[in-house]
C-alpha cells in the first residue's frame, strides 16, 4: 500500500542500540550461564534488603538492566513474552516508588 511504512525493519535508534550493545552482549554470553541471573538475584536482593541510599540505585540498576535486555529481546519475544517483560519492569519500578514512599510522604 502506498504511504505505509514496513513495520519489519528496524529503526535507526534500535539499529544504534543494537551496534552499541553488540560487544557488551558477546562478553555475556562468554560467562558461565549462571552467573548472571545469580548477579541479578543478588543486586535485587541488595535493592530490596538494603538501606535507601543503597537500596535504590540496587533496583534502578536491575530495572535498567531489566528494561535494556527486553528492548534488544522485544521484536524476538512472543506477546506472552513481551507481556512478562513489562510486567517484570513494572514491578521493579513498582518496588522503587514503595521503598521511597515513606520518605515521600515524610
């Protein structure tokens, strides 16, 4: 149809995101296979158990991380997929706003 973008290729910020990724991506796939879903747990935990100041740059870290891995992963990920990736950044960002609450509301 004339006037109609192809949806298939890819934008020029993916295109970007994706060449700047690239070896940071083939260093982690280098690394034993647990080592980062257990780096992931741990600074979780850390977000989760720790003091503020600690705390929240623990869970800013996860969600970056969280919302980096389901941006490269999304034209891939099935719409099960992509509902449980945004569903897993929603709850991080969810766990931020609930550890800041209390100094929020003062």
């Amino acid at each position: 149809m004339a006037g109609t973008e192809n949806t298939n290729e890819p934008s020029a910020l993916r295109l970007q995101v994706e060449q700047v990724s690239r070896p940071l991506l083939v260093w982690l796939t280098r690394l034993p296979k647990m080592v980062i879903p257990l780096l992931t747990i741990v600074v979780l935990a850390v977000g989760v158990l720790a003091p503020l100041p600690i705390g929240i740059p623990a869970l800013a870290l996860v969600l970056l991380w969280m919302v980096w891995l389901g941006y490269l992963a999304w034209p891939a990920v099935t719409p099960g997929g992509r509902l449980l990736r945004v569903a897993t950044v929603a709850i991080l960002a969810l766990a931020i706003v609930m550890r800041l609450w209390p100094v929020l509301m003062g």
